[in-house]
C-alpha cells in the first residue's frame, strides 16, 4: 500500500487516518448500506441546516430602490417599504407590489416558514396536498386575481398539504427534521461527556467510588422520567433547552456501564502499569490510555442512543409534553394526524419522516459497529 | 532425511507431510506462512519442530488436522497422508473421526484450553462419548485411571473440580489426559511447557515420555526450546520463514548444525557473565521485612478472616552497578516484591531509596522519585500503548520529570535513547505494533533509560521473547549497566538468565526467602532442595522428587 512506503521514507509526515483508522475506514465503507445511508443522512441533515433558505415566508434577498436587503437575517420593519406593521409581511400584495416596482426579490422554492398560515388555502385546513388538485383553478380559487394572481406559483402551493391551523405541511417536516436531529445529537454528545466521565471514574478507581456510584445510579435510574417532565413542565416553561436539560439528567446512565466495563478491564494494562511507574497523573491516564479503548465502545454505542434520543423527543411531543405549541416537530404532526384521520397525509407525511431518519441512523450505527470490529479490523 | 537409526520407520511412515504450504488471505493481500515443507513421522517416534515465532510451525502442526481459520487460511498444495489417508482431500466427517481418536493435540495455554464452566470429568467424559470407545458403564473408571496415569493424585476424589481449582501444571497433566483418552496412534504437543514454570515443565516432560512408550504412540513436538528437544525428540526438523531448512536425528544436529540458521539457534543461549560482586558499591535500593499481605475476607460483614502472604518478611539490598536477581516459581511472590519495592503497590516494611525513606509516600510524594527508579515489565505486546506513536511513548517520562525541556530537547533526548538501546532513530514516529517482539523491549527499556535512572526493576524483561532475542536483550541491559552504573533488581524464572547478569540471587518460595547469596554460592553450590529442584529442571530438564517443588 501507498501509506506504508511513504512512513517509511518520510517518517516526520504520517498520513491523515493513521492505519488502524483507515482501516476502520474501510470497514465502513464495505458496508455499502450504511455507507450509502451515511451520505444521503449527511446531505438531508446540511440541508435541513439551511431551511430557511428553502422554506420561508421571507424573500432570499430583496433589491429595494438599489438596496439590497436579506430579509433571512434582519427584520425589517414595514415602514421600508411605505406600510405600519412592525414586521413585513412579504406576503401581502401590497408590499409584494411596491418591491416588484422599485426593484426584485428572490423567494426560496417555498414560500412558508414552519409557522406561516397560509392565508389562501383552497380548501378548509387540513387541505390536502397540491399534486391531489385536479386544476390550477381549484387551487388558486381563493387568490384575488385567481389563476393569472402572481401569487399563483409553485412556492406557494402546499405540496404536502397544510396541517388543521393551515401551515404548509413540507416546511413542518423540514424544520421538524432539523430540531429532531439537533435535538439527538446535542443531547447524546452531552449525555456522552457526562456518561463517559461518570463510567471513567467508576472503572479506573473501582472500589467504594465504583460501588457507591453504582448504587446511586440504580437509585437515580429507576426514577420515571416521564413524571418528572410532567411535573417540570408545570413549573417550567416549556421549551428546546429545558427539556434537554431534564432529558440529559437521566440520559447519561445509558454510558456508563459499558464506559465503566472498558476502564475495568483496561486499568490493569500493563502499558497503564507503566504509565504509573513513569509517575503519570492518574487524569493523564485516564485521558491518554484507557480513554481511546473507551471510546471504541463508545463511538459504537452513539447511534443508537442518538436514535433512542430522537424517539423520546417524538413521543414526548406527541403526547403534548415535548416542545412549546407551534414549534415545528415530527411528534405533533403525528398528532395531528391522529386527530385528522381524515387528512392522512399528516400522519403519513410524520411517519415517512420519521422512519427514514431513523432507519438512515441505524444503517450508520451498523456500519460503525462493523468499522470497529476488532476482529474486522485485525483479523 | 531419514531417521533410520529408529528400527520402525523402514515400514511406511505413521505420518507423511509432503510439501505442504498454508496462504493466510486478509484484506486482499496473501502471505505464505509455510511455504512447502515435508517431514514423516514413524511409529512410536518423537519429532520435534523447532524455530522462532513466525516460523510456521504452530500453522505447520494445526494444519495437519485442518484447525485452522478456513476459509481465511488455504493450502495451495501438499499432501497430508495418515494411516494411509490424505486428511487433506479428506471430507469433514472423516476428519472429525480422526481428531481427537486417532490424532490429538495438547496446546500451549493450559488456562484457556479448557472449559472453565465444566467439571474435568464432563470434560474427558465428552471425548469418551464421543467416540464411544469406552462403554458407558466403564468412562467413570476409564476417567479415573488415566488422571492417575497423567500423575494426578487422588484421582476419584478431583473428578468433580474445574479448571479454576487446579494449578497450571494440574490443568496440563489434564489436557493431556484428554489427549489419551481414546489412545492416540499421534500426539501434537504444541509448546506444551512454555507457559509453565521449569520445574514443573520438567514433571510434564517427564510424563510425556513415559506415556509415550507406555501407550506406544508418536509425537509431533512443537517447541522453540532446544535443550527441551535434546531432551525428548528423536529427530529435529528446524523451521524458519515456513521452511523446513535442516531435518535430522537431534545428535546430529546438535553436534555437527549444517545450516547457518541452526547455528545461529544453537549459539543464542544467554552468554556473558555478570560484573563481578562489589559489596563496597553504594546502596541504592534498601528493603527491609518487607510484607505484602492480601486480606481474605469472608462473611457478610467482609470480616478478614485470614491473609495470603504473597511477600512475607523479606530483606533486600540493591547496589549500584550490581544485579540483584529473584528467582522462584510463579506464585512464589517475585514480582509483587518487586512492585512492592517500586511502590506500585502498597507494603508493609521500610523501603530506602537513596538515603530517603519512600515506604510511606503518597503516589503524588512517589513522583519525583520516579525519575531514578523506572520498571521494564514482561511483556513488551502489552507495555506499550497502541495508540502512541514510538516518539510519544518515551517522551512521556520527560514531559513530567523534566517539563522545562523544549520540544526540540525532548526529541533529542529520545533519540540518544534510541540509539542507546541500538534501534534506528527514524523509527520514533513508527507505531508499535509495526515493530517485532525484541525491538519492543527495546523501546521499553528506552523508555525506562530516557529519564538516566539509577535503579531498574526488570519484570521478567525476557520471558516473552525469543531464544535469540533473549540474548541480545541480556547483553544490552549488561552494557547499559555497565555505562550507566545502574542498579537492577532482576525478577525471572528463567535461571540461564540469571546467571547471565545477576550477581547475587534471591530464591523465593511462598513469600519468602529460600536462600539468599552470591550468584556463585547459589548456582554452583545450592544449599537447599529447593533450589537444587529449580537447578536441575532449568539446567537439565529433570523432574524433582516429588514434594519439594509445586506441582
């Protein structure tokens, strides 16, 4: 292989992933589904990071008497542009009007935001999507000018419909997807830190640490989680980082068993021996050899966790404890589906979502289970 | 080759590998591990094949029962024939009624060779049963009698004990007698003794072959020892880089070696002598009554009800330039001494280290003496981290004793200690496992060396290396002796090692002190059975009278 010539030539210069790592590499992409899932999850997730670009009730970009304005980022009030409110609604063809004539707008390729009612629903909300339409004009009945209204376009039709408050269905799911996600990976990276210290403590010193600790967590563990959020939600104002917090006091104890398990084993290495007979920092040891062993475990274990993080937050929303009214989330659009039956692209739209997220974070979580196999990767 | 002064081989050999050659497949690159080698075995003969680790000779033997991880392992070509059969060409089932009936084999690690959930008499039963040689009626009695035949005593009453209830020797003695339960026409030993201690290597050795005229059956033997080989084999066959480049009967090629590698195997004993004893040398490392007592507590309460005296009551004195060597059999308390005396882990006792009382310091008080009092353990595959590179691993001694060094005086430092202990600098930002057994006890005393200590404590620093190697290492740790003017406290069980650096020994059993002297006084004129036991099986390979070592 290329790599090995090159350390042998140019010793001071290693390559990027050291060998075992492109090793591991290789693993992962032998497993075509995971590899594959890795991509599509990482392009969704990049998108989603930017959905306000893609779904939102504001113009990209605005050129308004030869300024150019980013209505995204700064709100600008409607006196700009000869109204009163303290927001611009881009919406209205008031204001639509006066930009058109006094310069352009970009708008993304749909033109609500998660929490934009539209204002011209063909039919009651829930109504259902655009591509169910038969005409244009049934679509458009409700704009002014009907078919030939400017608003008439595609950006402003519902594609997967609109939910009971007429939101556009598509930018829920979106927005939905990029809270989930967010939500899972700040939470189990947290739960990470906090688990993966809690297990190293317990592992490396062992003894009355490891047996009060122990205890305390089986106390800690068996505590409902659920009547702690009802009850926190009554004091609480509900809301993203609250709930990560009371999520993360008890998500943690999902680390340490097998964090504690790998510091267990690995603290009577003989190369742990050594580092103690140079004089080592019992933290130096913790960091600099047992902390990679733990981490293979660890870094194996994270998808699932991620997954499992998600799942609560779904169903906590679902059940109404989750996220404050109106934020975009795949749990309440789920409820609203139950509660719509007659609109069954609510809960097809959530659960689609929902499962293709998950199923693409299993699929990674196999292949890295199979990168660092150890008996792939030495075998 | 012929192996003709053995009257039986003129009829057709027992055993006949021809040309056998074993390709191991990983990640699509091939290596040949045995690469056309050809040997026979004749009724009621002893082969040994002998080489250092990596020469195929494991692969050579588990091939012969197709053992090994297929489909990663292949055979190009070769022939195996047995009793008239290819086991090569031989389909599944014909192979499992050769194995473990007509052909078996002991292997090296006598802890994990055996079930540790099942009692030994479930386990020599299941072979019996599964041949069904023996009728049902008879296994019980069958069981019985080949434990006594292996030299286990009272038989009847081990027959409920599992394996974590017997010592290494014990657990040997009943690998082998699962190994002749159904009578063997061969047995494959696959190191058999390595990993046990001399003494009762000797017992096993011994057992060996009476068993083997006893039953009237062959042995395949697989060593890198070669005073084991003068000892038991018939014939050698020497393997390196999975050839076969010298075969013949074992007087021939221990008196009159063809091939340069033989050679080279047969002068690789440990030479040298130790510096000569200088009682005026300062003190550097003083022990005395040192006690290390683990609790054993029972009851509800975890009430300590008695203690297992690992070290009980030992005296120590380590001069500079000088070698004090422990010797003992396992369990004897070698290493935990030396541990206790490094203060990695707790004693009770005075330990003076340059003039300063260090019994009592904290691990934290403990660091600035670290400095001058390094530890070079056993195995060099498990003393270095994995995940450092060679250049990382010896500076991380300086980053703590010496931390105003700059980084370009740290790389300095590692490579004076490279060249030192005789590897090539460049390699520092290699990682270790691109490096060979001997070069990894090299880097370990490197790491030990980088900090000039002024006292080593050597666990056992050559018990997991080769023959060659081992010498190589000795002679290194003599020299660095030599030009540093360190103190060791050398802890083996391997006498021949001893000897060569050790100037005065300590022989230990159960914790305590058997005999305490000059190497001469100890090697040449032993006073107690004991060590003329430990002499006589590391020297000669003979079996003590019973009693006087473990078994």
């Amino acid at each position: 292989m290329a790599d090995t010539t090159m350390t042998s030539q140019a010793p001071a210069k290693r390559p990027f992933l050291s060998p075992i790592n492109q090793r591991r590499w290789q693993n992962f992409k032998a497993n075509r589904r995971g590899y594959w899932s890795l991509w599509i999850f990482l392009i969704l997730f990049i998108l989603s990071l930017g959905a306000e670009f893609i779904a939102n009730d504001k113009p990209i970009l605005v050129s308004y008497k030869g300024e150019i304005l980013t209505p995204v980022f700064v709100n600008y009030p409607e006196e700009k542009f000869g109204g009163f409110l303290a927001r611009t609604d881009y919406t209205d063809p008031f204001i639509q009007e006066e930009i058109e004539t006094n310069g352009w707008m970009i708008w993304p390729p749909v033109r609500f935001s998660y929490r934009t009612v539209n204002k011209e629903v063909p039919t009651t909300a829930p109504s259902k999507p655009a591509f169910l339409f038969d005409t244009r004009e049934e679509l458009c009945a409700r704009y002014a000018e009907g078919v030939n209204d400017p608003n008439c376009t595609y950006g402003n039709f519902n594609w997967l419909g609109t939910d009971d408050q007429a939101r556009d269905v598509f930018a829920r799911t979106l927005y939905g997807f990029r809270i989930s996600v967010l939500f899972g990976l700040i939470l189990t990276a947290l739960s990470a830190v906090v688990g993966v210290a809690a297990g190293a403590v317990q592992g490396y010193f062992g003894g009355w640490t490891d047996l009060i600790m122990q205890r305390i967590i089986e106390i800690w563990s068996s505590i409902p989680v659920l009547y702690i959020l009802l009850i926190m939600a009554a004091v609480l104002p509900p809301g993203f980082w609250i709930l990560l917090g009371i999520m993360l006091l008890f998500s943690w104890v999902g680390f340490v068993g097998i964090v504690r398990a790998e510091f267990l084993r690995a603290r009577n290495f003989e190369y742990v021996n050594a580092a103690r007979a140079l004089g080592v920092s019992n933290r130096t040891i913790m960091f600099r050899h047992l902390l990679p062993n733990a981490m293979v475990a660890t870094l194996t274990f994270l998808p699932f966790i991620l997954n499992g993080s998600i799942t609560t937050l779904t169903s906590l929303d679902f059940l109404g404890f989750g996220l404050p009214p109106g934020s975009a989330s795949l749990g309440e659009l789920i409820l609203q589906g139950k509660n719509n039956l007659q609109a069954p692209w609510l809960g097809f739209s959530g659960f689609i979502v929902i499962s293709i997220m998950l199923s693409l974070l299993i699929f990674i979580g196999e292949a890295t289970r199979d990168a660092f196999d150890p008996r792939k990767t030495f075998a | 080759m012929s192996g003709a002064q053995n009257n039986n081989t003129s009829a057709a050999p027992l055993l006949s590998v021809r040309n056998l050659a074993v390709d191991f497949t990983q990640g699509g690159a091939t290596t040949r591990a045995v690469d056309g080698v050809s040997f026979d075995i004749g009724a009621r003969e002893t082969v040994a094949l002998v080489g250092e680790s990596g020469s195929g000779k494991s692969v050579t033997a588990n091939s012969i029962l197709k053992l090994l991880q297929y489909p990663a392992a292949s055979h190009p070509h070769g022939e195996i024939w047995f009793d008239g059969q290819d086991l090569m060409k031989a389909p599944d089932a014909a192979l499992r009624r050769v194995r473990g009936n007509d052909v078996t084999m002991i292997f090296q690690e006598p802890m994990t060779s055996l079930n540790p959930l099942h009692s030994i008499e479930k386990q020599i039963g299941e072979i019996l049963r599964l041949h069904q040689t023996v009728p049902e009626a008879k296994v019980r009695s069958h069981i019985i009698s080949l434990l006594e035949q292996v030299g286990i005593r009272d038989a009847e009453k081990r027959l409920p004990a599992y394996p974590h209830q017997m010592s290494g020797g014990q657990r040997q003695r009943v690998m082998i007698a699962m190994a002749l339960a159904n009578t063997p026409k061969l047995l494959i030993a696959d190191e058999p003794t390595t990993a046990l201690d001399v003494t009762v290597q000797a017992q096993i050795l011994k057992l060996l072959d009476g068993l083997k005229s006893k039953f009237d059956m062959s042995m395949l033997f697989i060593t890198h020892d070669l005073a084991i080989v003068r000892k038991i084999a018939d014939r050698v066959c020497v393997m390196t880089n999975g050839k076969i480049v010298e075969t013949g009967p074992t007087e021939d090629i221990f008196n009159n070696p063809q091939h340069e590698y033989t050679k080279h195997l047969l002068a690789a004993e440990p030479k040298g002598s130790p510096p000569k004893l200088d009682k005026s040398s300062p003190v550097v490392m003083q022990g005395d009554d040192i006690k290390v007592w683990f609790p054993i507590k029972q009851g509800f309460m975890r009430k300590t009800v008695d203690h297992v005296k690992a070290v009980d009551g030992i005296d120590v004195t380590v001069r500079a330039g000088q070698t004090l060597g422990i010797v003992g059999e396992s369990g004897s308390g070698k290493t935990t001494l030396g541990l206790a005396l490094s203060r990695l882990i707790s004693s009770e006792g005075k330990i003076t280290f340059n003039g300063a009382d260090i019994g009592a310091r904290s691990f934290r008080d403990m660091r600035p003496v670290r400095k001058d009092l390094q530890v070079v353990f056993q195995d060099p595959f498990g003393s270095l981290s994995p995940r450092m590179s060679i250049a990382e691993i010896i500076a991380e001694g300086l980053e703590i004793h010496s931390p105003h060094l700059s980084r370009a005086e740290r790389d300095q430092a590692v490579v004076t200690a490279l060249q030192e202990v005789g590897l090539d600098p460049e390699t520092r930002f290699r990682y270790p496992h691109e490096f060979s057994g001997g070069q990894r006890q090299r880097i370990a005393i490197a790491r030990a060396m980088v900090l000039t200590p002024k006292f080593i404590m050597l666990d056992e620093p050559t018990s997991a290396l080769d023959m060659s190697v081992q010498a190589q290492v000795v002679d290194l740790l003599r020299d660095l002796q030599k030009k540093h003017n360190l103190a060791y406290l050398f802890i083996s069980h391997d006498l021949k090692v001893v000897r060569a650096l050790a100037n005065e020994v300590v022989v230990m059993r159960n914790g305590k002190v058997v005999e305490y002297g000059s190497a001469e006084q100890i090697f040449d004129a032993p006073k107690t059975d004991y060590t003329k036991a430990l002499m006589a099986a590391a020297f000669d390979i003979e079996a003590a009278p019973e009693g006087v070592v473990a078994d």
